[in-house]
C-alpha cells in the first residue's frame, strides 16, 4: 500500500464478501461464528464445511449427535444435507425467494421474536409513503435532525424521535404495522413503519408461489419454518452457494433479515462476534489516502461492493487493462492468483495478461496465468517456511492458540517465501522505514505486542501458547448494532441512496430459465458448480495419490437426464454455455434435480507420475470451468458472477 496502489484483485466478491461484508449493510458487522456448540438449530445456507472447512464441519457432526436439527439449502445432496432434519433441494440463484418465503411463514404465524424485532431492528421506522424514504426528526420540526429517525408510540399516539442507540431507546409499544398520519412543519404526512413494508413484500411470497419459483416444496418450507423457530437458538452459516450469483447481495440480505426474525443474533447458540488475542494492526491501511481510494476500479460503478474497500474485481482489471477505462492498468504484481483458471470472462482475461506492459508472477508451480508472466518468482511451499498464525477461529480457545511453526525442511532450489519477498521489494524501492527494516522478526514482534506473547518463548514452544479469549454476548445490548440507524437494517437507507432497493426483493438470477427464455432451445439446463473435496481451488491435481482417486473433471447429472442424452457413467460429456465449452466425466446421481447439472472448477494440472497431461486453459480439450462464465454478467452491488446459475447444454463425445 505505501507503494501507491488503488487496487487489489484477489476474487473477494467470489468468496468471502458477502458474508463478511454485504451482512455490514444489515447487522453493521460480518455473518460472525455460529456457535455451534450451543445451538438448537444449525442452518447452512449454500455451504458445505465438509468440502470447505472440516474444522467446522466436524462441530456440525457432533452438534447433530447432542440432538441439535440441521438444515441445509442446497441444490446437492452432499456434507450435512444428506442426514439433516430438512433439505431443501433449491434451484440454483433463488435464494432470496426462498429466505422471503420462510419469512413470511414465519410472520404470518408468529413465529419470530417480536420483542427483539420491535427494539434491535429498525422496524419500527417511519416511511415517508408519499417519498418512499426514511421519516426523519426534521420532517417533523424536532432539533435532532435529518441524521434522526422516527417511530410511532402507540401508547402515547405520537411519534418519537429513535434514539441512536436502541440499548439507551425507553421501551415503547412501537407500531410495526398499519399507517399513521404524522404532522410536520410542511403539513400531514402518511406513513407506514419499515416492518410493514418488509411484511407485505414477505405476503407476496406464500409457500406456493415460493415452491414455483424455487422448486422447494410448500410444506416443506413450512415446516422449515416451524422447526427454525421452535429450535431456537439458531447458528447459521453462508458462503459461495449464496455468494457466486447475479443476486448474490440482495439474497445476503433476504438471508440475514430472515435470520434476525429468530432474535439468536450475539446469544449463546447463535452466531456472535468472536473474541480474538489482541493485536497491533500492521496492514497498512493507514497508508492509503483518500485519492487513491477514490481510484479503485469499479469503485464509480459500484459504490457499495468490494471497490469500497479497495478490492477491485477480475472483470474490472481486464476491462482497464484492454479498454483503459477509467484509466489504464499497466502491471500487475500477482501472488498465487491463477485468474485465468479460478475467475470468468477467461479469453478476456488472457488477452489483458498479453497486453501488460509488465507482470510479475510468484508461485509455486508454473500455472496458466504465470505462463503469460514477464518474471516469475518461485514461491516455496507452507512447509520451507516460518509461519506465524494467531487465532484458528472455530471456538474461543482456538480463537485464543498463538502458534509459531518452524520451517521442516529446506526451501528447494532458488525458492523464497513470499513474505520475503515483499520485504525485500519494500526495501528496494525505499520502503524499509515502513516495512520494519525489511525485518521480519521485526515485524512480527510489533503485531504481536499487545499480546503479550515473546517472539522467542513462542518459537521455543512449537506447539503454540493458549491465552485466554472469551467471546461477550449480545453486545449490542450495551452498544446496538453498527449501522446508520443504530439496529438491524430491514430497510436500507444506505442502499436507496445508491439506487439499489432497500428491502431484499427477489431478482431472478441473469443467466436462469426465467430471465433468458430465448436461450433455452439450445441451453437447456441449468449449470452449478462444485468443489471436489480431494483438492483445493487450482492445486493438487498433480499428486499422484490424489489424482488417483479422481483423474478426471466430473459433471453430476440426474440419471433420466443423462439418458435423455444418450450418456451413461464414465462417459465425456462436452459442456457448452454461450461462452464455450469444456469436456468432464460423466457422474450420474439420482438426488439432483433433473434441469440442473454440476461441473468442477480448477482443472488444468498435469500428473506426470501417473502420464496424465496438462489440459489447456482455453480451446480445445479445455477442462476450464470458467471459460463456461461470462464475467460481463455480474451482481450490480458486489460484481459477483454466476459461477454457480447460469445456462448449459450438454452431449457426448469420444476422446
């Protein structure tokens, strides 16, 4: 960052930010730990820890051997959803259909916390019916301000200013439904509360037409419904099953709201704000002035997403590369980032890598993206190296494990650990006053500081030093929620001002059967994605033990689709979209939906032990997911793609 830099590319708005950053524009903080431990109810959302995080997924395991329930959204029937109380087989990119569906279960038989509702969220707030905008204390003639909201005291028949911070609001019998006509300064002003609204756009949503659009049966959503609530507390989890749509926001939202009708939020059982060991923050940050800030890329277009925080999206970096808009990108420093396999939009991608002016690649392996590398630095592997890790997250005692790990062998070759690198590029272009000296005990030592932990008792006890953590409860009890109202945001006035819709309305995915009727002559099928459990994104593919196991790509396909195509188990199957198409082995399996089919992303690797060749990352015997995805096509808020709801077709072919 001291360098200058207003962009980092390293695929957020594809993994962790809706959960860790579209769920600030509800509850002012991140999705957080479920604690799992203590919760009646488990509810993963388009996640399956066992393919993604087994720490976790062996605490769901013992959670359902105590007794807790288990529910799972997912379009496969894989990790927690093949023994879980309620699966809920959806179709790919319908999720906030579904959340609101639930909801409306919920509200309409008063099955959610109405206590917490009326006093953490902001359903209490006035809307301006004739301006479809947030009542505030001006429009009312009360000095607070515009910066003030207002509810309306049914006991008093009066509205009243809300108080910033709901822990310090005097307990009222707030309205949440109907209309009132309030009195201001420029005359008479109707108004309904926020829960009001999110109450009729739920109405709209009954298990129905719910089940029509997400192809979740009716009674199953209602029971979904039902055991939520009467399993409370409730721990729920979501990540790239929600997060790698068109809709992807939006339907974070619909999630979270829907999570907060359960009143769990910060209890024991629900999901909080983990504790962590104390530190000094050294990411630098601080070096970032607002202008450059102001340059990210994508930042004009969407305010709100990850260019908020200086992350800028793969789509965004070719487009300035190619297009030089809103100014041209001319190199590019790239540490294990293999765009060209992990990300959309693949030819465009390749074309901008060609058209750099200057790229240096650091890796492990000669990847696709390295190859078009004007330098590539070698990179060694976690174990020729010193690793320093604080806080391994699941629970407050491993939150609470500080451990320093010892390189076990020597670094092959002329291979670097990447953080020496930085170290030593800081210190070549001038930079060693902020980079610790180009030192990275130095460094360390720093971070760890308000610990308390010593740099050289923490490498003499490689097993790690325990210090207490303990994660509080319900916070926002003394400080409310981290948001422009102070509560949980049903409504949104941060996402009306941008433009976008302030309650978490549905939007059919861009690239579904619904929103491209045109297409389906020739793309029949809808088009997910999965992650295999025996390899990590791009890697792996050439361990022989490994590979032996899956040699292959595979695609899931429903037994009576594959035969409607005249493919049978084993077979190559040639998947085409209206991007391109790639080749995989056919898998058949009876619990998918017979319009939905799955591929693999990461492929590309050569095993040279078991004569097994590299596959091309584009053209012909490509094996590349992503050259299947349009990275043109995006969510308007976060720039997610629809890796995992798009439009395919399918055949077999020889090889």
């Amino acid at each position: 960052m001291p360098f200058g830099s207003s962009n980092n590319c390293y695929g957020t708005e594809i993994c962790n930010w809706h959960k860790d950053h579209a769920t600030e524009y509800t509850y002012g903080v991140g999705i957080g730990r479920p604690d799992l431990d203590q919760a009646g109810c488990i509810l993963l959302w388009g996640h399956n820890p066992n393919t993604s995080w087994l720490a976790q997924a062996q605490r769901v395991s013992e959670a359902r051997r105590r007794g807790a329930s288990i529910v799972v959204v997912d379009p496969r029937r894989a990790g927690p959803a093949i023994k879980a109380d309620q699966w809920l087989q959806i179709r790919p990119g319908t999720d906030g259909a579904l959340a609101l569906g639930i909801a409306w279960v919920m509200l309409s038989e008063s099955g959610y916390d109405h206590d917490f509702v009326q006093r953490w969220t902001n359903a209490p707030l006035l809307i301006h019916e004739s301006e479809g905008r947030l009542l505030t204390a001006s429009d009312i003639g009360a000095p607070e301000g515009a910066d003030r909201y207002v509810g309306w005291d049914q006991g008093r028949n009066t509205p009243v200013v809300m108080a910033s911070n709901p822990a310090q609001q005097a307990k009222a019998d707030w309205l949440l439904t109907g209309e009132v006509t309030v009195d201001g300064p420029t005359g008479a002003m109707v108004c309904r509360p926020v829960f009001d609204h999110y109450y009729a756009l739920c109405a709209d949503w009954t298990p129905e037409r719910t089940a029509e659009v997400t192809g979740v049966p009716a009674d199953q959503i209602r029971d979904t419904a039902r055991l939520l609530w009467a399993s409370r507390p409730v721990s729920y989890y979501a990540w790239s099953g929600v997060g790698q749509h068109t809709n992807a926001t939006q339907t974070d939202r619909a999630i979270s709201i829907l999570y907060s009708l359960l009143g769990s939020i910060g209890s024991a059982g629900g999901n909080q704000q983990p504790a962590g060991v104390p530190l000094n923050d050294v990411s630098g940050h601080e070096f970032v002035t607002e202008v450059q800030r102001s340059k990210t890329l994508g930042l004009q277009e969407r305010p709100l997403g990850p260019a908020k925080n200086g992350w800028c999206t793969s789509r965004d970096l070719y487009h300035s590369i190619l297009e030089g808009e809103p100014y041209r990108v001319r190199a590019l420093l790239s540490f294990g980032q293999n765009l060209i396999i992990s990300h959309g939009g693949v030819e465009r991608g390749i074309e901008a890598l060609k058209a750099l002016e200057f790229h240096v690649h650091t890796d492990i392996f000669l990847t696709p993206t390295a190859s078009y590398a004007d330098i590539v630095l070698p990179v060694n592997t976690a174990w020729e190296r010193d690793s320093l890790r604080v806080g391994f997250e699941v629970t407050d005692a491993a939150n609470g494990w500080v451990q320093f790990r010892h390189a076990a062998v020597e670094s092959a070759g002329e291979s670097k650990d990447d953080g020496w690198m930085v170290f030593e590029l800081a210190k070549r272009l001038g930079l060693a006053d902020v980079f610790w000296g180009g030192d990275m005990d130095t460094a360390w030592r720093e971070w760890l500081a308000p610990s308390g932990v010593d740099l050289d008792e923490l490498k003499q006890n490689p097993r790690g030093i325990q210090l207490a953590v303990e994660t509080p409860l319900a916070p926002h009890l003394v400080d409310g929620f981290k948001t422009p109202t102070g509560r949980i945001e049903i409504w949104s006035h941060t996402f009306q001002v941008h433009g976008q819709d302030p309650l978490p309305s549905f939007v059919e995915p861009d690239m579904s059967p619904v929103t491209r009727k045109a297409l389906l002559k020739h793309y029949p099928l809808v088009l997910g994605s999965a992650k295999s459990h025996r390899y990590c994104h791009s890697q792996h593919r050439n361990l022989a033990g490994l590979r032996r196991l899956q040699k292959d790509p595979l695609v899931e396909i429903h037994p009576q689709t594959a035969a409607g195509y005249g493919i049978a188990p084993d077979d190559w199957v040639l998947i085409t979209t209206p991007q391109g198409g790639i080749q995989a082995r056919a898998v058949l399996k009876s619990s998918l939906r017979m319009d939905t089919v799955f591929a693999q992303h990461g492929w590309w690797q050569a095993c040279d032990s078991l004569g097994l060749a590299a596959a091309p990352a584009s053209g012909k015997g490509s094996t590349n997911f992503n050259l299947l995805i349009d990275d043109e096509v995006s969510d308007p808020i976060s720039g997610s793609v629809a890796h995992r709801s798009y439009l395919c077709n399918i055949e077999r072919v020889d090889i």
